[in-house]
C-alpha cells in the first residue's frame, strides 16, 4: 500500500471531536495525496482536485474552499511543529520574513509547494467567513509564515503524517460547522423593542441572551448597566481582538441594498489606548447562501471608564435577505483580562431617529380637543408606518387602573393593529401617583408593547415646591419630584416583570432654552420678552441621568426652513442650550414633538425643513455621541401644526420614515415570525457596502501572494 493511501485512511479513520464523524474519505485522500505530492516532488494539482494519486481534475467551488481552508490549516499546524524561524518580525495583518530557502536556490518541490499554498488560497475569503470567524481572527491567525532555519525538510517529512491527519480533522470539522452555519435558521425570537431588529434579550440584556463567543472571548452576564439591571460583559482572555456574535442560528430579516445603523453603549475596564469596536453582517440570499459578510469601519473607543455610545453603519448586499448569526462584534486592540461592557445594542436602518412617529390629527374624528386612538390610526395611515404616540394625563387625570382600560390610547392602538406595528406609547402624566397605582397600571402591559413614562412633560414654567430635601426654586423642586416618580416606576416595573419594556424620559420645552429674547414671530413661543424663555437655561429641570433613561424635548418654530441647527428661524439657539444641558448626562436623546410653519402658513418650508432635519439628525450621533432615539411630528390641529393639507411635506416625511426600509420594518418583523425566509436568489457578486473593507480586499489574482501572506517575498 503506498504511503499515501495508508495516510489517507488514518485520515478518514480520524473523528473530530466537535464533528463526531470522520472527514470524508474523497477529501482526506485528495488532501494527503496533493500534500504529499508537494513534499516529495510529485505531481502537484495546484488547488485542483485529485483522482486517487495521479492526474487533476477541476474542483467544485465547495471543494475549491475547502482546500483553501486545508492550506490555512496546512500552515498554522506547520507553524504549531516549530516549522519556522522565532526570530521573524511579524506584524499584524503583514510580517516580514522569509519562506524556508527562498533565494534562488530553492528545490522545484519547494517552489511547488510554495506556489501551491498560494493558489489554494484563492477560496480563503469564502471558506472563512462560511465558517463564521471573519478575515479577523484569519489573519491573527496566520500573521506569520514558516521561516527559514536548520533542518527545515527533514523535520517537515517527520511531521507530514501528524500534520496531515489534523489537518484533514479540523477541514471535516470546518466543513461541517460552516453547514451547520449556513443550512438551517431560526428566526429570532422576540419580542422586539419599537425600531430595534434584535430582540429584548440581545438588545437590553435583561434575560436570555442568544450572543456567543468566537475568539479570545468570555461571555457573562453582568449587574454593571447602562439602562436597567443588566448588560452584556465580555472578558478578553489574552491582548489583541476578541469576537462574539449572535449565535450561528438566529436569522433576522432585512432589506436588499438598505443602509443599516449598528450601535452599542460600551464601557471598557481601562484607559484609552486605541481599542476599537467593528461590527459585521453575515449577508445571506437563502439557507445555504450566504453573500459576504458586510462590515462597519472600525469605530476607535475612548476608553475612559464610562458608558459611551458607538454608531456605524454599513450597506448589505442588493440579493441579502436575512443577516444570519450576527451581529458580531470585534473588538481591537484589547489587552489581557480587559472586561469590556455592551449594553443596549440595535441592529436598525439608518435614518433620523431609532424611532419614527406623530402625535394624531384630532380633526380626523370631529372632536378637536378629545384626543382618540383613532386619530393616530389615521394619521398613521397617511403619514406611517409610524412607530410612536404620545397620550396626555393632567393634573386631574390619574392613570388608568389597569392596561387594558378603553381611556387608554395605547391599548386602544393595540387592539387595531398586529402586535409588530404597535407604537411605542410616551405616557405623559402630572399626578403624582405611587408604586402601587403604577404597577396596577403596567399589570397588563403586553409583551410586545414598549412604553415611556414621563412625568409632568414640558415643566420649565410651571411652578413647584415643598418637596422634602430639595433646594428652593421650581427647579429643583421639580427635580426632586420626578426622581420620586422615576423611582416608583422602575419599582412598578421590576414588580410586574416589565422592566426592558418601559423606559423613564424627561420631556423639556426647548423655547424655555433661550436666553436672547427678542422681536419676531418665534418670540411667540416664548412668552414675548418673558422670563419664560430663560427658565430653562440653568439646566435646573434637568435630572440627573441615573433617573432618567431618555432624554426628550418639544421643538416648534414658526419660519423654519432647514434644520434644527441651522439659525434663527429654527430656533436653533434654543435647541443648542438644551443639548448643552443634557448631553453630559450620557443618555439617549429625542424629539417628542416637532412643529413648524402652523396653519400651512409656509408648505414648501416645511418640506424643506424636514428633509433637511432628516439629514441632520440622522448624523447627529457623530457629534454628540449619543443615540437619536425619536423624532415624533406633532401634526395636530390645536395650533394648526399638522401637515396632512401640505402633500409636498407629507411625501418629504412619509420619505424619512420610510429610508432605508424603516417604514417597512414592522411588516419585516410580522413576517419574520411567522418563519418567511424569501426567495432562494444567488450569491451577490458585487458589493455596495459603504463600510470600510479590510486590508487585500477584494482578493487578489492567482500568482500574487493573498493579503494574509503579504509582504516582500518573491515568487
């Protein structure tokens, strides 16, 4: 029997441990008789695949990334034999060095074998990713070649046997884990939060996440949070990239050629020394299809200790109909025993505002001033998909009793729609009620259903006082207050099992922001040369972050034309002063009413003034570094601010909305649970993703060395 076939069979005999079968016998015969080849000067396929011992034949492309992978493998395991020189200076992604005798002296064997791993390396891109460890952790890896020194050949002959059995295991291994991969998927479960296409749990941390670990990580849970309890904490067994994602199962579902936003609040164990945070997608058309995987650019952390929020984005492919295992998230430059915290991560398509809604028309059922479910539905109808409202209880108004009560909106919204198109529900308030009454209200909130609780919205000029221990002025006084009630209800919350589902908001009025009264129609807004329009500018109604989840104001204006930021008659001194008083509080921010140019008074500004709001708030997380959690149109006849007689504005909103899929999110997620996969289409052959790609990409031509075995050799 030849040495090769015996070898062959030890292969074939060999069960991988995480496979439970032996590799196949086809491929551990091709594997050994084509190493075996290039060790002992025979004929060489070069990449091809062998017939028994003699004569090639062309490879399937599966084939063709296997054995790209078996030279990977090839390589790493004649590294692990001490095949190499020590004293090679290897750098990561590039190294510098020598293949062993590569000066002209070099043995045609060896420059068959030299050759060879360099064409078998041309289905490296596609083999790696299938198996789900992304072009990271390959050129970690591989970041240094076999070196030269003494006894380079003969050691090599002597390992050959050893080498070739695990390297024929860990391909059958690959092979089977890719397939596990890529064949079959589960949708993930929900529910899921309004705007977010990853669910509670993998999003918020506060039960079961589905996240685990790829390389050189340790994933637990953790009490260190941001929002809520919990969060997600991954410790980094030794320096350099550590890697977890979804788990390989879970499929979600998204829009060809759509722009995504990935975003994490992150908390690193130690000081800035240039960690950094890449997400990616695993693109996939079909089961068994997958695309390409699409990345984010690396986003540089801070690392000082504290939460900080980390935004990027990046464009799937045209033919991607689900994202499969994945997220992932690589973290770089990481040292030994780092922890590193990630809480509230989304998985959304880029636009203005995580979350997208109105306030309803209360023209739309004949009653002005009595607020209805059915005028949201109908605003929803001609301005939706939207995904927030936002319901009013005053001072003599106490919370319904129980959830499912008629006189509450949300409930009433719920019964209408199926459960992945209900709104988030911002529940303003002005009573101060207790625990008890809170948690009798929440009792029945549906597990689909995502609610903000906001006490005493917009209070800058209302007056408060006598609250036990807090400093004179409305102010603090009103600080004090809603701390009391930011209290009782994450306690209500806790107490009915609801806690990822309902978040505490402040809601300011951003013309109490301004400290430049003067003429002109804006001065309306506030109180003309009043003191109104100074209430807010010490920040004194602001509370502190540890009792408030989100951060929101109401910005109105009569003659705006462009964004929020953009002068005058955006009141853009007034949105300004409020950011300042409530970005170093390190939370989310939003708009939770947005009104201008009332009574139609100026349709072609309004349209203007929303696009151009769409752009700037789409990119304000790059300067304030924190997330843009909602945008909400008041188009309300009470002050004449809708613009339901305008269509040019309307079809300008209806666009924002709709960017990038957001509008069809809702309806993705309904078919999602119910296990819609799409069509079965083929592998993109183009990319369109605006992320940054990694070194060498898109794979070099045959002949040339790949990017994990660039350097200065010469071939």
């Amino acid at each position: 029997m030849r040495r090769a076939e015996r070898i062959a069979i030890a292969t074939s005999a060999v069960a991988h441990p995480l496979v439970g079968a032996a590799p196949e016998p086809g491929l551990a015969t091709a594997l050994s008789g084509t190493l075996l080849s290039l060790l002992h000067g025979g004929p060489a396929c070069y990449g091809q695949r062998r017939v028994g011992l003699h004569g090639c034949k062309q490879p399937t492309q599966d084939q063709r990334a296997r054995f790209a992978v078996a030279s990977r493998i090839a390589t790493m395991t004649w590294r692990a034999t001490g095949v190499h020189d020590a004293s090679a200076s290897l750098v990561p992604g590039r190294f510098t060095g020598a293949w062993p005798n590569s000066d002209s002296r070099s043995s045609p064997r060896q420059k068959s074998w030299k050759l060879a791993i360099t064409d078998m390396t041309e289905g490296l891109e596609k083999a790696h990713e299938a198996t789900s460890e992304g072009p990271e952790k390959a050129r970690e890896a591989t970041s240094g070649p076999p070196g030269n020194g003494p006894g380079v050949r003969r050691r090599l002959v002597r390992a050959a046997g050893r080498l070739l059995i695990v390297a024929a295991a860990m391909v059958a291994a690959m092979g089977a884990l890719a397939g596990c991969a890529s064949a079959t998927w589960t949708i993930q479960p929900g529910p899921l939060p309004v705007g977010n296409l990853l669910s509670y749990a993998n999003s918020d941390f506060e039960g079961h996440a589905d996240f685990t670990p790829v390389h050189n990580a340790a994933i637990s849970d953790s009490d260190v949070a941001f929002l809520h309890a919990h969060s997600l904490q991954d410790t980094v067994d030794h320096a350099g990239l550590s890697v977890f994602r979804l788990q390989k199962s879970d499929a979600i579902g998204v829009g060809g050629s759509n722009t995504y936003t990935l975003s994490a609040y992150v908390k690193l164990s130690s000081a800035s020394r240039g960690q950094a945070l890449r997400f990616g997608l695993a693109c996939y058309a079909a089961p068994g299809r997958l695309l390409k995987w699409s990345y984010t650019p690396a986003m540089a952390l801070v690392g000082e200790r504290s939460w900080q929020y980390v935004e990027a984005q990046t464009t799937v492919p045209s033919r991607c109909g689900h994202v499969v295992g994945s997220p992932q998230l690589a973290f770089m430059g990481m040292a030994a025993g780092e922890a590193v915290n990630v809480d509230e991560v989304t998985l959304r398509p880029y636009r203005a505002a995580l979350v997208m809604g109105a306030h309803g028309n209360t023209q739309d059922d004949g009653r002005l001033y009595s607020y209805t479910a059915t005028d949201w539905l109908h605003t929803n109808d001609l301005l939706g998909p939207l995904q927030a409202d936002k319901v009013f209880y005053d001072a003599s108004m106490p919370l319904p009793s129980s959830w499912a009560d008629p006189a509450n909106n949300c409930y009433e919204i719920e019964r209408a729609l199926p459960r992945a198109a209900w709104p988030e529900c911002v529940i303003t308030y002005k009573v101060r009620e207790s625990e008890a009454q809170i948690q009798s209200f929440l009792a029945g909130l549906p597990a689909d259903q995502q609610v903000m609780m906001v006490w005493w919205q917009e209070p800058e000029n209302d007056a408060f006082s006598g609250c036990p221990g807090a400093a004179g002025g409305n102010g603090p006084n009103f600080v004090c207050y809603f701390e009391q009630q930011s209290s009782e209800i994450r306690q209500a919350a806790a107490a009915d099992g609801v806690t990822p589902q309902v978040l505490v908001a402040m809601d300011a009025e951003t013309y109490a922001y301004h400290p430049r009264v003067g003429p002109g129609r804006n001065q309306a807004l506030e109180g003309h040369y009043g003191e109104a329009a100074r209430n807010g500018t010490s920040c004194s109604f602001i509370p502190p972050g540890s009792y408030v989840d989100v951060y929101l104001a109401d910005q109105y204006a009569y003659d705006a034309t462009s964004d929020l930021d953009a002068g005058p008659r955006e009141r853009a001194y007034n949105w300004q002063d409020w950011l300042a008083c409530v970005l170093p509080q390190n939370k989310p921010i939003g708009v939770a009413e947005y009104g201008v140019n009332p009574g139609d008074s100026n349709p072609s500004g309004t349209a203007s003034a929303i696009a151009a709001n769409a752009s700037y708030l789409a990119a304000l997380p790059t300067t304030t570094h924190e997330e843009m959690a909602m945008w909400a149109l008041w188009d309300s006849a009470p002050g004449n601010w809708a613009i339901d007689n305008e269509p040019e504005a309307v079809s300008v909103w209806r666009a924002a909305v709709s960017q990038n899929g957001g509008a069809s999110a809702a309806a993705a997620a309904l078919r999602a649970r119910r296990g819609h996969h799409g069509r079965d289409r083929e592998a993109s052959r183009t990319s369109r993703a605006t992320a940054s790609v990694l070194p060498g990409r898109p794979y070099s031509v045959p002949k040339k060395p790949p990017w994990w075995l660039e350097s200065t050799f010469t071939f």
